[in-house]
C-alpha cells in the first residue's frame, strides 16, 4: 500500500509543548542527525505549501477521520459518514451537517 502512496498516521494529542514544530519532528526520527533536520525542513515546508495550494490538483486525496465538525467543514471537499461502519450520508460538509440520518446517529433526537 504504501507503494502505491497509501499512509495511515494516528492522531497524536501529546506533543513536546516546549519545542518548536520543527524540534517537534527531530524528536521523533530514528535517521541521523542531519538527514532528520533535511526531512524536518521538508515536511514543514510541505505543510506550509499546502495552506496555498490545493492538494487535489496534484491528484492527492487526504482521509481524515474526525468528529469535530468545525475542522470538517474547514477542512473537507467531500464527507463520508459512518454509523457502525454503515455509510450513512455522503457530500458537501455544509449538506452533511443538514442531513437528519446524520444528525440522529451523531446527536440522537
């Protein structure tokens, strides 16, 4: 999978809260000292590039699973929601967040 650009990444609530984002990422590599500050460099200056530029127009997809619907809506083109891994609705966020299938599964009533 990974071959063909597929990743999982796991959401990770704790970080160094007294470094930086870039002293963040060197806290966690396992390369030497100096490819680990060039991959660092790289990943922050891909990051950076992503809030200009569109990831899908570089034929990328991004999956993220979230329940907090403000970075939904921020964040997402297209959402896919589940109930006990049963797709119940698929669309636009702002139509998402309408959907009475979705508002009870999620909310109840």
């Amino acid at each position: 999978m990974a071959r063909r650009g597929i990743g999982r990444t796991f959401q990770v609530i704790r970080v160094f809260p007294e470094l930086t984002a870039f002293e963040n990422l060197l806290a966690v590599t396992n390369e030497p000292i100096e490819a680990a500050r060039h991959k660092a460099e790289e990943l922050l200056g891909f990051v950076t590039l992503t809030r200009l530029a569109r990831l899908r127009d570089q034929g990328k997809t991004i999956i993220i699973v979230e329940h907090d619907m403000k970075v939904v809506v921020g964040l997402c083109e297209t959402v896919y929601v589940l109930d006990y891994g049963e797709k119940i609705a698929e669309g636009p966020a702002s139509v998402i967040q309408s959907n009475e299938r979705v508002i009870e599964a999620y909310f109840g009533r």
